[in-house]
C-alpha cells in the first residue's frame, strides 16, 4: 500500500475549507490543525487577498536590496559619466552634490564599484619606481693578516668606522671586506 502524501499547498487549502464551512472556531481548528492562531490569521488574510494563489510558498529572498538605489538612478549615473567621459568617482558625486544635493546620494566607494563593474573605468598605468643599482664589489685574496675575516651572515653592515660587506666565494667561509667611510 502507498504512503498518502500531502503537501503544504494542500493541507493549507483543507484548513481554509474547514475555516469557511463555519461549524468549528479557529481556535479549536488550530489546536487540531497543530498551527498557532497567528500563522492561520496570516493565512486567512493571505487568502483574502489573493485566493488560492496566495496559501502558496512565498519567495523568502529580499524583492530589493536595502541599501541599492532605484535603476533610474543608476541611469542617470551612467548617462552623467557619458557626458563626462574623463570623469572619476569623486568628481561624479561632486557634480550630482552640487546639482541635486546631499539627500539620498550614494558614496564615493559605491560610485566608483558601479562604474568598474558597468566597465567605465580602466585601471591606473603601475608607476614601478627603482631604487638605485648597488654594485658589490669583488672578492679579493687577501694580502695582508687581519684584511679578511670568516664570520656566519652575509649582507651590508657599518661599523665604527669602516663599511662592510659579507659576502664569499663558499657557503662555509663567508668572507667580510672593510671599506674605510670618507667624510
């Protein structure tokens, strides 16, 4: 034997049937329904304005987002950047400031996220700016005791008076060569 299934749909257009034969109160249909007098007056009213159509399933995502202003508006960006072609965000939302006001006039930020996502913006050209070219000097043999020393570490350093640079031909000897600072 099948299971007997029934949907919401259906059950909600049974209790609607029960509610207008008029011979039991809501109350006592709703404690053997199972359903809170609230959610069967919000079903009542639903079906009072809209018919059958309205015991349906609402859409539970938002119709609008809250904080996104109408299309005409966004429109009238659009059109405000075409005439303006040169024009970034900031100027944008000067312009309108000074035309309209500061009532209902969206940030700088979203502005420009609008533009960039309609394509009316191309990125910034990157400016890599380099820093000098620091040319090392060669390693030496030494010549004389105490002109080289082994120390663990390699890089640029000063000292006291001299300027240093460890650096080696091997991972295990590095080498440290002393450059006298002139002043």
């Amino acid at each position: 034997m099948p299971w007997k299934t029934t949907c919401q749909y259906e059950q909600r257009w049974k209790f609607m049937q029960a509610f207008l034969c008029h011979k039991t109160p809501l109350n006592v249909l709703c404690r053997r329904w199972a359903i809170t007098r609230k959610t069967a007056c919000k079903w009542l009213a639903r079906f009072k304005e809209r018919g059958r159509s309205g015991l349906t399933d609402q859409r539970r995502a938002a119709r609008r987002r809250h904080n996104r202003p109408p299309e005409l508006r966004l429109k009238g960006l659009q059109r405000w950047r075409r005439r303006g072609p040169t024009w970034g965000a900031p100027k944008l939302r000067w312009a309108r400031q000074r035309r309209f006001g500061h009532k209902g006039l969206p940030s700088e930020s979203a502005i420009s996220r609008w533009l960039q996502r309609w394509g009316l913006t191309r990125p910034r050209p990157r400016i890599i700016v380099k820093g000098p070219v620091v040319g090392r000097p060669k390693l030496t043999v030494p010549k004389k005791p105490r002109q080289v020393w082994p120390v663990d570490g390699k890089g640029w350093f000063r000292t006291a008076m001299e300027r240093a640079w460890i650096g080696g031909r091997s991972q295990t000897w590095p080498a440290v060569m002393l450059w006298p600072l002139i002043f």
